[in-house]
C-alpha cells in the first residue's frame, strides 16, 4: 500500500503543477517546519527594471545608465538584463568594456575608455575605496521601497544610483499566510541588502531573514536549521539557490527559474506560485502521512 499512495500523491501533484522527482520527498513535506524562500525570482517575480537613475555632480542620468549598461551587457545576472534593457529603452550608446570581472553577490567592475567602472552594493564600494557617504541617504530612501539600488563609481569617485525594482509577486503573501496556517516557519535568504530584504518581508509577511547572503552561504544557513532540529525545504530560482535546493530536506524549484535550480530541486513548481509550496505540503499530509 505504501508505494502506491506515494505513486498516487505523485500523480495528483503532478495535477497541481508540481513535478516531483522522488516519492521520498514528497513524503518529507509532511513533516516539513520550515520553509526558506529566496527572495529575488521566488518571492519576486524576477522580472526587475529600472526605476530610479540618481546622477552626481557633473554627470547626467543618461551618462550614468550608459555606463552602467557597458558594463552589464556582459554579465548574466536579473539586475543586469535590467539596466541594458533601460539604457536601449533610452536609445543610449552602450560603450564597449574591457577587463571585465564579475564580483559575485557584490557587483561588476571594468574598464570603460580610459576609466575605471564600478556597479553594485555598498560593499563592492567599501572593497574598492569608494566614499558612499554623500548618497547613503537616497540609497536607504530607495531600499524602503523595496527597490535595489546600485552605486556607480567611476576612477573611485561616486557618480551616481541606477536603482532596479522586481515587483512581488501578486499571490505571494497569501500563500506565505496559508503556509503559517499550516503551522510552517517561514524564512527569507537574500543576497539582497538588509533595508531592501526587510521591505519585502514586511509587504509579504516574512518574520525572519537574513540578507546579504552570500551564494556559497545559502547551504550553510540551510545545514544550520538543520542542525537545529528543523525538517527544512528550500525553494529558489537561482544557480546560486543550487546547493541549498540540494541541501535541504526538500527542495522546491521555480519552474521558469534556471536548468541548474530545478536540476538539484525535488520538485518543480511549474506555476511559479508559492501557492504551490503549500499545495505540496497540504497534499502530502492528506495522502501520506500515515506512511513510514
Ligand atoms: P540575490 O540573492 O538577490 O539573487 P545576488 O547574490 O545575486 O542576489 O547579489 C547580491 C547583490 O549584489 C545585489 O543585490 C546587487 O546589489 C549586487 N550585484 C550582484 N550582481 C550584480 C550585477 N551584475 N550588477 C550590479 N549589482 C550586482
Ligand atoms: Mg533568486
């Protein structure tokens, strides 16, 4: 009988949208008490776009979005696709960049001309001498509103803020509501800065996260709950969800999110909903919680 109400449960979750690699899991999410959500692409809908562009000093917003745009049109990350979206949108020249390097969790660097070019988080700022003092200001006035925003500097000096918001997606405080209902502790891991990550856990009703995560410490942060004696699922979009997808209890990929989450998830969520994430764990009690 055992593994026919699994093969059972199996199929029917196959009818909510979920495809699910192993009957092992499935069973797990009945006995889940935790959930960890990323937040970018899993809460969000990992569709960002420009939404602020701050100029300093003698530069112009258009000066800011080209440079920032030469060195995105490199790199692979959301944040990116947004701001050469923007600097098209604009009819900018994007300039070519050279020495190109990619700070993870941080930003992008290269050379443009005969200037340096930075683009990220207050850290990649840090790292690089930069004084963001003059913008903190209109920074955290940004990230209030749950926008992330992005310093440029250009030779080390400040030169302005492109600012990109990926809006929440439509159902996911109500799903985050059903999955406390269920008794379920919901966290958020973000790479994201703490004043962003706060305004999106307040608006979808997350209590507890931790933001500026760096991609090999979402694991970690997974093994830990763990340790503590949590049955954890994870559920992310990202390659740099992967280890924590691998790692957790049950992992819970985002269908429209990357080959690399959903190849270490147990389960591919094809609505791209959270709603889903409780569907799972509602089906699973129903079905298979008798079952050893
Ligand atoms: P997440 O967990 O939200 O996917 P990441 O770990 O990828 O976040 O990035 C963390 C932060 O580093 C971003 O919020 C951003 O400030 C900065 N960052 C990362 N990649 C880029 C990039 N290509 N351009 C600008 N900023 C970046
Ligand atoms: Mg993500």
């Amino acid at each position: 009988a055992t593994p026919m109400s699994v093969m059972v449960a199996v199929g029917k979750a196959a009818e909510y949208g979920m495809l699910v690699r192993s009957g092992e899991a499935l069973q797990k999410a009945s006995h889940l008490t935790t959930v960890v959500l990323d937040k970018t692409g899993t809460i969000t809908e990992g569709r960002p776009s420009v939404t602020a562009i701050v100029p300093r000093q003698d530069f112009t917003e258009d000066q800011v979005l080209a440079l920032a745009a030469g060195l995105e049109q490199t790199s692979e990350h959301p944040l990116a696709e947004a701001i050469v979206e923007a600097a098209r949108g604009r009819g900018l020249d994007i300039a070519p960049c050279e020495q190109f390097e990619a700070v993870t969790g941080a930003g992008v660097k290269g050379l443009q001309g005969h200037c340096s070019v930075l683009l990220g988080n207050a850290r990649l700022m840090q790292e690089n001498g930069v004084e963001i003092a003059p913008m903190a200001s209109i920074s955290s006035e940004l990230a209030e509103k749950a926008q992330t925003p992005m310093y440029l500097a250009v030779d080390n000096q400040l030169a302005g803020i492109v600012s990109v918001a990926d809006p929440i997606r439509e159902d996911s405080a109500a799903a985050i509501e059903r999955l406390h209902a269920l008794g379920i502790k919901v966290m958020m891991l973000t790479g994201d800065n703490a004043v962003t990550a706060e305004a999106v856990a307040r608006q979808v009703g997350i209590d507890a996260f931790h933001a500026e995560v760096r991609p090999e410490d979402k694991e970690a942060h997974i093994r830990r709950l763990q340790a503590e004696g949590e049955v954890t699922a994870m559920t992310g979009d990202g390659i740099n969800d992967a280890p924590a997808l691998a790692r957790a209890d049950v992992g819970l990929a985002i269908g429209a999110g990357t080959d690399v989450a959903i190849e270490a998830a147990d389960i591919t969520l094809m609505r791209s909903s959270l709603h889903s994430v409780a569907d799972a764990i509602e089906l699973s009690r129903a079905t298979l919680k008798n079952i050893k």
